[in-house]
C-alpha cells in the first residue's frame, strides 16, 4: 500500500497569522510537524503543501518535500487534491496531517493507516472523552460510531442527548460513552477526487464541518480509536500553553 501524507500549511491564519513558522523551541511549527510524520513507518512520502513562498522556501531550505499550491482553497482536504496531483509517483491514499500540530505522534499516524485496506474510503481518529469540559466546548467535534465503527454523525454538541440526565450534562459522561474528533484523515485517492468537487451540503454549514458532506452523500469514514490526545496550535496563547513532551 502506497500511502502519501501531505501536510497543508497555510500563512494567512486569521488568528495566528504565518503559525507555520512560529518558532518552537528553536525549529518551526512545520518542521516539527514535517519531522514527527517522518517516523511513521507508513508513510512512503511526507510532502508539505503551501500557498506561501515563504513557507515553501523555508521547507526546502531544512530539506522538506514541498509542493506550491493555489490560495483559493476553502480546506486542507481541496488543498490535498491538489497537491496530489504535484507530487511525482501514484499513491493509494493520501493522509492528511494538519501542519498546525507539532506534537503529532507518528504511531497516530500509523495507527489510522492499519485500516487502509483499499476498500476503505475515509478513516480518522476519536478518542474517549473523559473530561465533561471537551464534551461541553463547541470548539471540540463529538463523533457517534455505529456498530462497523464508523462515523454516523459529527456535531459541536454532545450527541445523543441524555434525556434522564437533561439537568446536568457534567454526569452524562458516567452514563455513556463519547468520542471527540481528532483531525487526521486518510483518503483513498479516488475518493478524494470526488469529495473535492462536492458542494458544500446542508449539515456542514450548519456545524462549520467539512466532514458532514462526506457523510450526507452516503460516503463511508471509518473512526479508529486512539487514547493518544491531539494538541493543535489556533492562537499565540495556544503556544504558550503548549506542552513540550521530549522536545
């Protein structure tokens, strides 16, 4: 199995403006980023797609694979369509690896790339929620599984909705089993190809999730279970607070 991960690096952050550079403990967000995927052992490439002159020269200057893409893309997932197309060779899927988390750990990747057997179409991670804080903040994407372990539904919200304990949420977590989203995704690469020239669907622009539409038109996202937590960079103060294991 020939599997690419891309890394979609923006510089025009609304709240953190050129993140991608930020400097963590004397190397760039990115490079950390680009150095963390490098130790998974199931990746055959690691390639960098920017929109950003300065960012590709920065990559290419400490030895990363880069490719230049356009800035017109509302995802990272449009902007993994196209940078497939850039990068030499033929892939059987693609994981895409937000550049804004530099504490990856490689076996997250590894692990979500275990289910790609060519007849899954879309896979990402979840993890148990233990905390009532993430099950209650609207920033942290719930995930509901059905039975095959794939993804019914995404929402802001704690979903299903504990009717016997309506009066406090801060419990429902002794009474049922919630999953938030961690944003790494695999995609078959010809299923990537045609999520890309969907229109955005009812369900996403009502939760501000790309991954409603993939579900809306019956597309199949297999949810693999980590208890390995994801720490993304939005803000400078999300930096500041950052934890630094091994670094």
């Amino acid at each position: 199995m020939s599997i690419l991960g891309l890394i979609p690096a923006r510089y025009a952050s609304t709240r953190f403006p050129a993140k991608a550079l930020a400097d963590i403990q004397g190397k760039s967000m990115i490079r950390r980023v680009v150095e963390q995927a490098r130790q998974a052992a199931s990746l055959s490439r690691v390639v960098v797609a920017t929109d950003d002159e300065r960012i590709y020269r920065h990559v290419a200057d400490f030895g990363g694979a880069v490719v230049m893409t356009g800035t017109h893309h509302q995802s990272g997932t449009d902007r993994c369509q196209e940078a497939l197309g850039l990068v030499e060779g033929t892939f059987d899927y693609v994981v895409n690896i937000q550049g804004d988390e530099p504490f990856i750990r490689p076996e997250q990747i590894d692990l979500l790339t275990s289910v790609l057997d060519g007849t899954t179409e879309l896979a990402t991670l979840v993890k148990r929620i233990d905390d009532p804080q993430i099950l209650l903040n609207p920033s942290s994407p719930k995930v509901v599984l059905n039975n095959r372990q794939e993804a019914l539904y995404f929402s802001r919200q704690p979903i299903p909705y504990l009717r016997a304990y309506a009066q406090d949420p801060a419990v429902w977590l002794q009474h049922h089993t919630y999953y938030k989203h961690i944003g790494l995704y695999a995609y078959r690469t010809d299923v990537l190809a045609r999520i890309t020239q969907l229109p955005p669907s009812a369900l996403e622009v009502a939760e501000a999730l790309e991954q409603l539409r993939w579900l809306e038109n019956s597309y199949r996202i297999r949810a693999v279970i980590t208890d390995i937590d994801s720490y993304g960079i939005d803000t400078p103060e999300d930096l500041a607070r950052a934890p630094y294991p091994g670094m």
